[in-house]
C-alpha cells in the first residue's frame, strides 16, 4: 500500500433514548428515507446522496443543556442545517417536535432542541 488510506465519512450517530423517534423526526424534518432499521439503531439518508445521520437507542441518555452551563450535561455535537427561509423553517421543525432553544447567538441563525434534546441550528445559504 502507497500513501495514505482511503477515510469516507458514511453517518453522524446520535444517541438518544428512542432511534426510532429520533430517527422519525429527522426524517420528517429532511425529508430523508430510512435506510436501515433495528431494534435500537436506524439510519436515515438524503436519497439524493451523502453522509447520513443515524440514531442509537442509550438506555442512560441524558440530553446536554443549552446553552452549556457548568456541573451539566454538554452538548457532543450539534447540526447545522441550512435553509431557504428561517421563519418557515423554525415553524416547520417545531411543528414537527423541536422547541425553542435558548437565546440565538445570531441574527440569522434559530437554535432549536431537537426531540432529545440535541441542538441543532438552522440558517440561511
């Protein structure tokens, strides 16, 4: 072997306390297809390609706090998702089971909880 292995990012895993929840809301949310399904995991893909997001079932989940505060759960990560209308795409999200995080570090960007807790901040492109 010469160089350097081959590195694809395939999916971002969140865990959560119910995949299939999770999984429904971001599929909903995207308009993403579920892929592959378990008891405790399931994969979501944009059907017209990419990474995918896949959702792991912890018994133990604890969701992080936003925006983070000492002594608590901090956030992993979080997503960016970006959008064509900000308005639309908040109401759209909360209609479909996100809430309101705290306040917006930005003008043109709403933070939102996603069902487990998870930021997740839409924007404009």
């Amino acid at each position: 072997m010469t160089g350097n292995p081959r590195f694809s990012l395939a999916t971002v895993v969140l865990d959560c306390p119910d995949a299939h929840a999770l999984a429904d809301f971001y599929r909903r949310l995207l308009g993403w297809e579920v892929t592959c399904s378990e008891p405790d995991w399931v994969l979501v893909r944009n059907p017209e390609g990419g990474t995918g997001l896949s959702f792991q079932s912890e018994p133990g989940y604890r969701p992080p706090v936003w925006p983070e505060e000492p002594g608590e759960q901090q956030k992993m990560l979080h997503l960016d998702i970006r959008v064509d209308d900000l308005d639309a795409a908040e109401a759209y999200a909360i209609a479909a089971g996100a809430s309101r995080a705290g306040p917006r570090p930005q003008d043109d960007v709403r933070v939102l909880l996603d069902p487990a807790g998870h930021p997740l901040c839409l924007f404009l492109h």
